[in-house]
C-alpha cells in the first residue's frame, strides 16, 4: 500500500471523526450556553440544573443521529475493505 493512500485514508477517519462527533457536541454546547444563561438570569445554582438537560439533549441528538453515524461508517468500512482486497500479497 502506497504511504499517499494510508496517508489519505488516516485524513478522512479524522474528517469522519469530527463529522461524527460534531452534531452531539454542538447540542451540548447550544444546551450549556442556554442553561448557563438561564442560571445567570435567575441566579439559580444547581448544579443538575445544567447536567441533566445537557445530557438529555445529547442522548436524543444521538438517537436521531445514529442512521446517519452507521451509513458513514459502513462505507468508510467498505472503502478501506475494497482497497486492501485489491492490494497485492508479497
């Protein structure tokens, strides 16, 4: 396998990490601002106050997303598979 390959191949997993990632953690940051304001506003100090909705908004986020997550990993998969099938053994 050619090092530009492997090199390209470890560039898109980083890609698909962040691609992955980046619907849950953008909830979690939009649900902590919102809950931070909301606790500035009213001087509410609760510290389940923020991690409880916090994590309700990313377990959701992460059920609706959970389609989308497997269809990019099994072709991710697919593609890495169908590669080292055409590799020749030495």
């Amino acid at each position: 396998m050619d090092q530009g390959i492997i090199l390209d191949y470890g560039r898109e997993a980083i890609i698909l990490t962040l691609k992955l990632g980046a619907p849950t953690l953008l909830v979690a940051l939009i649900v902590g601002v919102a809950i931070g304001l909301l606790q500035a506003l009213t001087q509410i100090q609760e510290m389940t106050l923020s991690f409880v909705p916090k994590i309700v908004a990313m377990f959701l986020t992460l059920f609706a997303a959970i389609p989308y997550m497997g269809h990019e990993l099994i072709e991710f998969t697919r593609r890495i598979a169908d590669q080292m099938i055409g590799m020749p053994i030495n």
